[in-house]
C-alpha cells in the first residue's frame, strides 16, 4: 500500500478534511488545540449555542449511516476514528453530513 510515509500522508490528508471543515463551523468545534490534534482520533463537540442539537445531530448521523461518532459517555460530544482503514470518502461522506445538519440549523 506504498509503505509507512504513504499511510502517514493519506492519514494525514483524511485528518485535515475533517479538521478544515470544523476549523470554519458555526455549529461544530474540535476540542483539541491545533499543536496536539490526532490524526487518528478527532473529537469535537457543537458550539456553546447549539449544544441542545448533539442528540438530534448524533441521530441524523446515524440515519446517514455515520456510526460509532458519538463521544465517550463521561465527555459526550463526538469522536470520528480515521484509522488506517477508513477510506477518505468515509471521511467526505461525514463531513458532507455534517455541513447538510449545519445547513439545516
């Protein structure tokens, strides 16, 4: 599959989809401060005004067959895992979720 400095940089571009999209959100923010972001594990939550929508969002996913997002239960919020296997289009497919419930609210 073109070796370690292949799955880094595809890891990498899949990492700052995500993280571009929630860097520019209204409704969406990463918790991690930019120095310390994962580019295996992004967890982010809604902004402070749209906090009541996690559980709508969180369903919308699902129904968008975007499963295993939701944040762990003592932090809440939401937790996309881009490990090696997870194709970009994955990660496209979520983000386009997520800016189509962004649109709607």
């Amino acid at each position: 599959m073109g070796g370690l400095s292949v799955m880094k940089e595809r890891n990498e571009e899949k990492a700052k989809i995500l993280y571009d999209f929630l860097d520019e959100s209204k409704l969406f923010k990463g918790t991690v401060v930019k120095k310390d972001r994962s580019i295996m594990n992004v967890c982010f939550v809604m902004n402070d005004e749209y906090k009541e929508l996690e559980d709508e969002f969180n369903k919308f996913a699902s129904a968008a067959g975007m499963v295993g997002i939701k944040g762990h239960r003592s932090v809440g919020g939401f937790r996309a895992s881009l490990y090696n296997a997870m194709p970009k289009s994955s990660v496209e497919a979520l983000v386009a979720t997520m800016k189509e419930f962004e649109k709607q609210h």
